[in-house]
C-alpha cells in the first residue's frame, strides 16, 4: 500500500491541532457551511468544466453524534489502567443510547433531501448517515456548490470547488457531506524495475505492490526462502570490451524464481509454532478485512495457498464475503484481497474472516464500509492495507474516520491501517512535496502498521531486520555497463511514517516529541524483496493459478491485525485498540529496529580507456534520502544477461530508523509468542 498523490502545486496549510473537532460549520443567517469539506486540487488542479447536470451521483451527510466530549473523554478512560472503567467497554446499546443521532434527526436530514429532489437510498446504521442519490443539478442546488471535473495526475477528478452550504432545519445536524468528489483510497502498484511485470491488477483498481516472481502451481515449487545466501563478486564488460566493472560484496538471490517467504518461514521465525501447539491460533476470533473489488477468486486461490501450506481450508463457516452497501465484483482477482486473506489467515489459522467489499475505492464507500463493519461489531480486529495522504485529504474525511475509529476503540475493536509505502512522501519533489502521513493510519483512534526488510537464515531464524526503505541502482544491463554507475536512489519503495498535521498526540505516545500523532506504531514484514508469497488465478495463463512474491505494508497490516487475534483469544476478552499497549510492553515483547549496517556492503571498480575508478559501498548506494546505515547486496539479476542491480536495504526516503520508537518502524516488530503471550489472561 503507498499513497493517493493528488496533485503538485500551491499547498493549503493545515496546522496541528491540540484538539480535532468533529465537524467545523459555520453559521449564517439561514443555514450553516460544513467547513472543511472541500478537495484540496481544487486550488491548484486544471479545471476541465463543470460536469454535466444531468449525470446522477451518490452523496452522503454524516450527522454529528450526540456528546461528543463525553465521548472523547471515556475513549481516552477506556484505556486508562488507573481506571475503575479500564476496559470495561461499551455494549453496543449503551454507544447507541448515548451518542448516536436520533430517527428524528435522520428523517430531519432525509427532508432535506426529498425538498431538494434526491432520493433517500440509504440510512446508515444508528442514523450515523443519509444517502441520497439525484443529477449533479440537484446537488449543485441542494448544497449550492458547483461539482467540477479536474485533472489530477492524469485522470479527471470530480470535485466541489467551495464547501457546501446547507439550509433549513438540517444544518445544524450535519457533520459532513461525502460524495461530492471521487476521489479514492488507494493500493498503487510498488515498481522495482522495468524489466520485471506485476500481476495484471482488475480493471480500474491498482495492486498493492509489485510481484517479485511468479510460479505455476506444482508438486515442486522454486521457492527461494535463502535471500541473501552470502558474499559474491561479478564482473560485466561492454560488449567484451571497455569498460568493464568488478563488484564485490553481499549477494541477493540467484534463483530466478525470485525470493520469498512462505508460511513455514514465519512461523518459525517468529516462533509461531509455539502458540499454534498451544492451541492459541486465532480460534473463537474474527478478522474483519476491509477491500473493495470483490475477488472472483479469492476462495479457491486462499484454498490453494492453504492446501499448499497445510492450513486450515476456508468454508462458510469460517469465511465471509460481505457486500455493502451494493455488490463490487472486479473483472479479475485482486492482489491485494489475495494478500490480505491469505497472511491473515497463515498468522492465525484458527480465527474466521470477514471480507467487507465496499462497491467502490471512493471516500464515502470505504468510510461507510468501515462503519458497518464497526457498528456490527463483526469482530475485535479490524484490517485495512488502505490509506491516502493526509496533506491532500479533506479534513472532513479525516474526522469521520477520526469518529468511526473511535467508536471503534470504545467498543473493544482494533481499527489497523497500513502506513503506506512511500516513506514520507517527499521522494519525488520535495520542494512541492511537504511531509505527510497516511490516512486513516494517522488517527489516534487507529493502529497504523509501518514495515521492515527481513533476513532468515537457512534454519529460519532470523538473520537481521531492517527499516524498510528500498534503493535500487543499474550497475550494468545487457552488455552495457555505467560507467560512472549510476545512482537510482529511492523508488517510493518504503514504510511510511511521520507526524500528523491534523491529529494531536495521544496520551500512549506521551513520551515522544512533538505534538501531533506519530507513525507508524508497530511494523512486521513489507519489502518485496523480502515478501511473501501468495496464491493468485492468472486469466489467460496457463496454468491459471499462479503464485507470486508480493510486499508492501498492504502485507505487514494483515500479519498483524492476525497477531493481535490470536491475542485477543489468549486474553480471554476483547484488548480493544492495539497502540496504547504497544508503548509500555516489555522488551522482550517487542524487537526494537535500530540502524544495520554490514561490513561487506557492495563495493566495486570500473576500469575504462581512462584508467581504473574505485567506488565506495556508500557512493554505490547514492542517494541516500534516509539512513547512512545500511545493508547494500549486488543482485545478478538472472532474467536478463549481464545485468546487474544494487539494492540498498534500509534507507527510506525522509525517514530514519533509530533507538526506540522511530517513524519507519514504529516501536519495532513484535516477538510472534512472545508478544501474544504478554496478554494471557
């Protein structure tokens, strides 16, 4: 998962805020404008014209709960250990009677719909939101905005210019107004290079992270666990002749397959195998992933991977498909829901699933997938390998998830977000590009997971880990080498952190400097050069089912939230948000990442008609945008000749991993049983 970059250009200011209202409005002499509500493109994006009256859309109002201090009070005494209400959370009716909109105040807001001529679709759970649906003419009067088409990066964008403004009796009720843009969450595809081909994503929807390696489905499989099987030294002429380098140092692997982790690997790195033979794998849990784009294949390609891995085969029983508020079928499998599933499942084999597809990535769809799957209480854990920028996010939209996670927190569930996959997201230009985070990771309310590089050792214990932060450098390709070698630097390639502009610091994150919300909080397994593998049908290859190497924290956001089940059934009873455990565990609960380096990083010499070069490991892995302190391995890459790739493992762009929490990693990675058991009842 990475980010949904919306536009380069004049930035709109957001400051940090001690406090986050819920909704800002303010009023006028015949109604109130919803501030905040308006896309952030629209001050700098090309404006391609209105769009036509005629066209009929979806929008949505969230209505402001009911005691909204009170609520942020006892979110905060819910976790408090020193309170008498420690964990003691709220049943669903006791939420209900005390904070939700009422039926009146609802059928307040559907009037106001119905006088303006859109048809009510939809009232959400509680009353929480009203859905109606009309042309673009109806909006534009309704909420006396004007919908425009922008282009954003390439692709045109609806999106209301000013924030609306909402007359009569409902205006003092409404929080928000979704729909009146399109702008979407996103999984954007993590390119490596150029040569190599991800997996076609469904038509309209963007995969996860690129595939490392594809197999056909056999008896023998080419997995390739060995990543780093130890010191190498290649050397590549032009064409036979000058110039001809020599590289010397740590190796990636050979095998063409690629290399990846499966199932077994983990588990007895993490010492899973452990809590599994204890019985604690998840059993009497429910995982509730949240994705959009149904799957044609999700069931049988999780059936294939679990056959292949000895786990436990998905049925009715212990795996659903929920659709709301409408059907969302993709014309071909998804990446992402394949990742999702599958690791969540090879984490805690015991725990069911609930897959909540929303029918679209919009805001308003997956907001109010995340909603139903809150309100319904359909498990302790919920997952989310999503998110968008902040900085490009309507604040509107940041508060009602702000809100949902909440409701969540004070219900007994764990709302986890993917940090995203592009560092701080200021690789690219920075000068236009201030720092941001990924939301709804940035919520207080939420658990954002960032990601790490990982080396196994043959018996599978772990060699190193590291912030995950990716360079690569071409050192030679097919017959020709660079010469000076060429610096590739960061290619949105690592887990994202940093600090919120919107949110405040949480009270769990006390001890950290600064005031806004941190990211990420935990981390585990994201770099697909250390990825894992997955079960994935192929339309139009044969065979159909294929498997391939797949990363990105969309994988380290499923392994934990996985984790934190089976923790969950050891406790005995709902633990609620992770995060606010995570800063005071024992060390022994927790890995702390700190900077790695090797002393037999990469280094090499280039001798031309001029004479001879040497480079240093440090000027073969520049730029370096993160850490000086790394692992660099000369990668011969075995799919095109004489080509050879530098890779530079944990340098994230604008991030630095360090001792203690740090803003690629989080706290660290948790000790698998270790960490479970800290929470045994």
């Amino acid at each position: 998962m990475a980010h949904a970059k919306l536009f380069l250009g004049t930035l709109l200011g957001v400051g940090i805020l001690a406090a986050v209202p819920l909704f800002g409005a303010s009023s006028e002499v015949s109604g109130s404008t919803i501030t905040n509500n308006t896309p952030k493109f629209t001050a700098s994006a090309k404006n391609l014209g209105a769009v036509d009256p005629s066209t009929v859309i979806e929008v949505s109002i969230w209505l402001n709960p009911h005691n909204k201090a009170d609520l942020d009070a006892l979110a905060k005494d819910l976790y408090d250990p020193e309170s008498p209400n420690y964990r003691h959370w709220l049943s669903k009716a006791e939420f209900t009677s005390k904070y939700a909109p009422t039926a009146e105040e609802a059928k307040t807001v559907i009037n106001f719909f119905t006088s303006n001529k859109l048809t009510v679709v939809k009232v959400g759970p509680d009353n929480f939101f009203v859905r109606a649906r009309g042309t673009v003419g109806a909006v534009n009067s309704a909420f006396h905005v004007s919908l425009n088409n922008y282009e954003v990066d390439g692709k045109t964008v609806r999106g209301n210019s000013k924030d609306p403004y909402i007359t009569g009796e409902a205006a003092a009720l409404v929080g928000s107004v979704a729909g009146l843009d399109t702008m979407e969450y996103s999984h954007p595809v993590v390119t490596k290079t150029t040569s190599r081909k991800p997996p076609a994503a469904p038509s309209g929807v963007e995969s996860s992270s690129t595939a490392l390696a594809t197999s056909a489905v056999g008896t023998s499989l080419p997995f390739n666990s060995d990543c780093f099987p130890g010191k190498t030294t290649q050397t590549f002429s032009t064409s036979g002749g000058l110039p001809i380098a020599t590289y010397t140092g740590n190796g990636y692997t050979t095998s063409s397959a690629g290399c990846g982790y499966t199932p077994e690997n983990i588990r007895a790195a993490y010492n899973l195998n452990a809590l599994y033979a204890e019985h604690f794998d998840g059993s009497g849990q429910t995982i509730v992933i949240i994705d959009w784009c149904g799957s044609p294949t999700i069931t049988s390609d999780a059936n294939a991977f679990s056959a292949q891995f000895g786990l436990p085969k998905l049925t009715s029983s212990n795996f659903k498909i929920i659709y709301t508020p409408t059907p969302s079928y993709c014309e071909a499998p998804d990446p992402e829901i394949n990742i999702d599933v599958e690791w969540a499942h090879a984490i805690a084999p015991g725990a069911a699933i609930d897959l909540v597809v929303p029918p679209s990535a919009t805001f308003q769809d997956v907001d109010q997938g995340f909603f139903y799957a809150v309100n319904y209480q359909l498990g302790n854990v919920i997952s989310g390998s999503y998110g968008s920028e902040e900085l490009y996010t309507p604040t509107s939209v940041l508060v009602t998830e702000d809100l949902i996670a909440e409701t969540a927190a004070v219900l007994g569930i764990s709302a986890n977000f993917s940090t995203g996959d592009s560092g701080d997201f200021t690789f690219d230009f920075p000068q236009f590009n201030p720092a941001s985070v990924s939301a709804p990771a940035d919520s207080p309310y939420a658990t954002g997971i960032g990601g790490i590089s990982l080396a196994l050792k043959s018996n599978n214990t772990i060699a190193w880990q590291s912030g995950w932060g990716t360079n690569e450098n071409l050192v030679a390709e097919e017959g020709f080498v660079e010469d000076p070698p060429t610096g590739g630097g960061f290619f949105n390639f690592g887990s994202g952190g940093g600090v919120s502009a919107v949110f405040a610091k949480p009270s769990y994150q006390s001890q950290l400097k600064g005031g806004g919300r941190h990211l990420p909080d935990i981390s585990w397994l994201a770099d697909p050069f250390t990825g894992a593998y997955i079960a994935i049908s192929e339309p139009g290859v044969l065979p159909e089912l294929q498997y391939a190497v797949y990363g990105g924290t969309s994988l380290a956001c499923p392994m934990f939230s996985a984790l934190w089940a089976i923790a969950n059934q050891e406790a005995g009873v709902p633990l609620g948000q992770a995060a606010p455990y995570l800063y005071s565990l024992p060390a022994s609960t927790i890995t702390d990442i700190v900077p790695y380096s090797s002393k037999t990083n990469v280094t090499g010499e280039v001798v031309d008609s001029a004479g001879k070069k040497s480079y240093s490991a440090v000027a073969l892995a520049s730029p370096l945008e993160g850490s000086t302190s790394f692992e660099s391995v000369l990668w011969d890459y075995p799919l095109l000749q004489d080509t050879a790739l530098i890779l530079t493992f944990g340098t994230d762009s604008g991030l630095k991993t360090a001792v203690g929490w740090d803003d690629v990693t989080g706290v660290g990675v948790p000790n698998g049983k270790a960490f479970a058991d800290y929470f045994k009842r």
